[in-house]
C-alpha cells in the first residue's frame, strides 16, 4: 500500500524568509502523482501545486516550488519570500489508483506553518 | 468559478439519529470524495463515486452510507449518528483521467452529542 509521511509536525520561520517542508513517500508504481495542498486556519484546503514522477524538472508555481528527489522518494515543498498569509497547515498527497478511471487522494499528517512578523 | 459547496457547514445531532451530509460541485467532475478531519489521522477517505449512480467503499465507510444521483451532487449518509462520528467532514471533486488533484469544499462540523 502507499504511504506518505511528513514528519515535521510544525515550523516556524520569520516573514520573507525560505521554508522547505519534507515530505517522504512509498509506492510500487512507476509513474505517480504528488502534491501538496495547504489548510488555512478557515478550514479551506486548496490545492497548491502537482509534480508527475515522469518530469525531471521541479513543478514551480508563483512562489511555491517543489524538490523532486525521485531515488529518496522524497517530495518537498519550498516556499519563497513568506507572508504572514501563508501560515497554515501544509498536507503532502499521493494519488492511489482504487479502479479504471478513479483514484484516491493519500494524504500526510500535515505540517503546521507559522509565518512571524 | 467552478466550485465545492456543502451543506449545512454545521450540525448537531443526537445518538441515534439520521444525518445527511450535501455536497454539490459545479466542476463538471466525475469523481466525488467525501473524508473526514480528525486531529491525529489527517484526512481519511470514507466514500467515493466515478459518477452518477455509482458509490464505492473508502477506507473507513462503517456506518457511513454514499449517494450520488446526479453528476453534481454526492451525499454522505448517517443512518445511526454515534458521537465517534463527531468530526469535520470535506467533500472534494476530481476530474476522471486527471493527474488527481482534487478539489475541497469548505467543510461541515458535525457534532453527535
């Protein structure tokens, strides 16, 4: 069975400064998806960024980036320039194939994000 | 813009009675979810659907029941409400073929006293 794993329960960093959250994961699939989604304190959970195993590249959007490392199986989500904004909690997420055409989500236990003034 | 919505965003209920969650998403998603939030487990899959008419099992479906009669709409079902299903529950959509990414509504508070 699959397994996604973030160990770090919570961090805290000062505004404009650089986070990397990790994030670690088991599967027996070639190609797979992750992402990561991010709770705010509303309870809203948005979906914040994709990377496909099959792309060498790190999947980059607005100032969130992703380090790929594929022979770790480790999936981190770096996050530029913060803002007190971006305090939250972040999930890491495995798709799981259940049958043709459909899929489920596997989720981490989250990290909570403290962004200070 | 294409969203989630769910339905009521808060309930209380009694031991033993009937529950009915809503969820109505304008994604034109083939895929619907519905989890539960529970500190200390994350997000954890109780029922999901590929489409009008189908329900299928997730990993913690007992005493939860799932209909989907329409591509739209996803409900979840408390037939005997007990106070362990005291917890917040999201409904999300997918699109069928995607990469998977999944798309939340904003969540119920449901309570069981």
């Amino acid at each position: 069975a699959q397994k996604v794993t973030q160990t770090q329960t919570s961090i805290s960093v000062m505004e404009k400064t650089t986070v990397t959250m990790d994030c670690v994961y088991e599967t027996q699939d070639s190609s797979y998806f992750l992402f990561w989604y991010k709770q705010t304190a509303s309870g809203e959970i948005v979906f914040l960024i994709r990377q496909d195993s099959y792309k060498k590249e790190n999947a980059t959007v607005g100032h969130y980036s992703l380090n790929f490392q594929k022979p770790k199986s480790s999936i981190g989500l770096i996050i530029t320039a913060t803002q007190i904004e971006d305090s939250a909690v972040y999930f890491c997420a495995m798709r799981e194939v259940v049958s043709s055409g459909s899929w489920q989500l596997i989720f981490g236990s989250g990290t909570q994000l403290t962004v200070m003034p | 813009e294409a969203a989630v919505t769910q339905s009521p965003r808060n309930k209380v209920a009694v031991t033993g009675g009937k529950v009915t969650l809503s969820c109505n998403q304008t994604n034109n998603h083939n895929n619907m979810y519905w989890y539960r939030q529970d500190t200390g487990h994350g997000l954890r899959l109780i029922h999901y659907s590929y489409g009008a008419g189908s329900t299928e099992k997730g990993d913690i479906p007992d005493g939860y029941k799932a209909s989907r009669p329409s591509q739209e709409n996803f409900s979840l079902i408390l037939e005997l409400a007990t106070p362990s299903q005291t917890s917040v529950y999201f409904c999300a959509s997918g699109h069928w073929g995607g990469a998977g990414e999944q798309y939340f509504g904003p969540g119920t508070r449901l309570t069981v006293l």
